[in-house]
C-alpha cells in the first residue's frame, strides 16, 4: 500500500490539518494524544491502522516536522 502525501501552501495550514487529525483521534478514543502515545510507547495499544497514523501524527506534530513536504511554506 502506497502512502498517501498531502502538500500544503503553508507551514500553518499543515499544522492545523495535524491539529484537526489528533483533536480527532483524541475524540474518537476519548484520550488526549499524550496519554495515547505514551500508552502506544509501552505496546499496550497495538499497532492497528488508526494507532500508527495517531503516533505518526503525534510525533510529526511534537517534532515540528509538520513543514516537512510544504512547497513555498
């Protein structure tokens, strides 16, 4: 399965699509992205589809990485 790559005018638009991901997530299974993450860290969360996108996310997001891909951000 091939990766789906969205490109975003800005830095901030790609942040707030970030944001919006996790504000998401966060709604979906009633915890915020840091309890989340540090529960998926120790294994007890499984490595389902949700669970990976939720940790990508979550740690493009902590790192700053959300630019990354942005043309003329």
């Amino acid at each position: 399965m091939e990766a789906q790559r969205t490109v975003y005018p800005t830095s901030l638009e790609a942040l707030l699509a970030l944001a919006r991901s996790l504000a998401l997530f966060e709604q979906r299974y009633g915890m915020p992205s840091e309890k989340f993450y540090a529960q998926y860290q120790v294994g007890t969360l499984g490595d389902g589809s949700d669970m990976v996108e939720w940790a990508g996310d979550f740690q493009h997001y902590q790192a700053g990485s959300f630019t990354a891909g942005i043309q003329g951000g």
